[in-house]
C-alpha cells in the first residue's frame, strides 16, 4: 500500500511553518523533507513528513 501524499497546505499546517518556508527548504535543501514531483504540483508523503518530525526532537540544544 502506498503511503498518502499530502498538499504543501496540509504539511504547513502539520509543521507549524508557512508555504515560503517548505520553498525554502525544498530550493536550498536546508532540511532533508523529501517530496514528490506531479507534474507541476509539490506532494510530500505522509511518512517522509511523519520522519521528518520524528527525527527533529531534541532533549537538550547543546
């Protein structure tokens, strides 16, 4: 089964960030979120975005 592919929409509001933002990231490859090209449209799969934010927490910042 394949896993779901959301909207840049939906992972903003997932992420708490703004579309500007996953452009950013997406250009610069400033954070390791992949995604999916659809023709012209960006899609990100849910469990490329679930381990995004599994791999984003901290205990400390040191």
């Amino acid at each position: 089964m394949t896993t779901p592919l959301l909207s840049p929409t939906k992972v903003t509001e997932l992420l708490g960030v703004i579309i500007g933002t996953l452009v950013v990231w997406r250009c610069t490859g400033r954070y390791p979120l992949p995604f999916v090209k659809v023709g012209r449209r960006v899609m990100y799969r849910l469990n490329d975005v679930e381990a995004f934010i599994e791999g984003r927490i901290f205990e400390q910042t040191a």
